[in-house]
C-alpha cells in the first residue's frame, strides 16, 4: 500500500471514532429522561404528600391530575433517539457541514 493509502485508512479510522465519541455524547445529552432513581422517587413521593396536604386532594384525584399532564406532555414529546437514529444524524450532520465547507 502507499502513503496515500495509509492516510486515507487513517483519515477513515478518525473520521469512524470521532462519530462514535459523537453518538454517545448526542445520546447522553438528547437521550431519555426516564430514569428514576431511588432518591428522585423518594423526593416525589414527599412532593405528592405536600400537595396533597396542602391543597386538600385526595390521592386519586392527584394521580388523575398526573395521568393528564403526562398524557398531554407525552403526545408532543420530541423524536426517540436510539442509537442508529443518532448515527444517521451525525453522519447527515457532519456530510452537510462538509459539503458547505466545501462550497464556500
């Protein structure tokens, strides 16, 4: 192989693991809010006693009141991003800054 084959391979193999540092950070940053750890779990059973207290409710009509709000936050929530829509985003991010850079 020549010098020109070995810098393209290179040129490819950074190229390959500056998309996979991208995909975890994009994932990590733009990825599912949904983990409910045993403290944040804790804090939002107290903050059910405190409304429920304060403004003279009963459990079930606090839990009609969270049925509705997540049913109303859920249909406008933003798109999943898996791991391979995140891939597909990157390399769509990353061939249209190069095809500007380029044009300029």
């Amino acid at each position: 192989m020549s010098g020109k084959a070995y810098k393209l391979l290179f040129l490819f193999f950074i190229w390959f693991v500056y998309i996979t540092i991208g995909i975890f950070i994009f994932k990590a940053v733009e990825g599912s809010d949904d983990i409910v750890t045993e403290k944040t779990s804790a804090e939002l059973e107290k903050l059910k006693q405190n409304v429920t207290a304060n403004y003279n409710m009963s459990e079930s009509e606090f839990d009609s009141i969270v049925k509705q709000i997540q049913a109303a936050t859920s249909s406008s929530s933003g798109p999943e991003w898996s791991y391979t829509n995140t891939l597909s985003f990157i390399i769509q991010l990353l061939t249209t800054i190069g095809k500007l850079t380029n044009s300029l």
